[in-house]
C-alpha cells in the first residue's frame, strides 16, 4: 500500500500562482510513478503532470504536463524522497477544481503515456484550488 499526503492546495486571484506537494510513503515497488489529477464536480479527472520515479528498480527522470497546461504549469520530482510537485502560474478560473496525487506501480507503456486514471491503484484525498478575483 502507499499513502498520499497532498499539501499547497488554497485560494489565489487569477494571475496568481500556486505549488502543489505530494509525498509517497508506504510499500516500494520497481516501478513506480507519480501525477496530479485535478476534477471539477460533473467532469473527468483530468490529468495534468506525471513524474516517473523508478523503472525497473533503477531511478527514473521523467516528467512532463499535460499538453493543456504546458507553459503555465511545470512539474518537479525527488525521487528519493518520493515527491512530486505542482507549480502553477499564470492560473485562470478554470484551472478551480480538486487536485489529486496518485501513484501507479504498473510498468509503465513504453512512450510513458501515464495521463489515464486506470494508470493508477493510490490516491490521495485531494487539495481544492479556487481561483477567483
């Protein structure tokens, strides 16, 4: 099992910027990756950063974001400590949804297409971002 603890999560005016932290702990395994997911009530979770921490029981760096939210979002990762981050700027109203972590331990596909909600068997309890003037 692995436990998710989210943090950053609050209310900004649009423009503002805000980071998201996630922290990993629990059961290891030789594959493992971690996103943020966010959703707005009647909506999908959408996928929006993933960080590869480990393939095959050797370190991984990958990272990428969601091609929506390239150029305002950008996604970090410390694999030792099992960590992925969040930075958003530039955020609009829309961006306004729960933000979830989640893990996957699955090997993942060969282009790293990791952006499904079926990639994942953790999840965290979700941190809401409002973005309102």
């Amino acid at each position: 099992q692995v436990q998710l603890v989210e943090s950053g999560g609050g209310s900004v005016q649009p423009g503002g910027s805000l980071r998201l932290s996630c922290v990993a702990s629990g059961s290891t395994y030789s594959s493992f990756y971690l996103a943020w997911f966010r959703q707005t009530p009647g909506k999908e979770r959408e996928g929006a950063a993933v960080a590869v921490i480990a393939i095959a029981s050797r370190p991984a760096h990958i990272t990428y974001v969601a091609d929506s939210m390239k150029g305002r979002f950008t996604v970090s990762k410390d694999n030792a400590k099992r960590t992925i981050e969040l930075q958003m700027n530039s955020l609009l109203p829309e961006d306004s949804a729960m933000y979830y972590c989640a893990a996957g331990n699955r090997r993942p596909p060969p282009d790293y297409s990791l952006l499904r909600t079926d990639d994942y068997n953790f999840w965290g309890q979700g941190t809401q971002v409002t973005v309102s003037a």
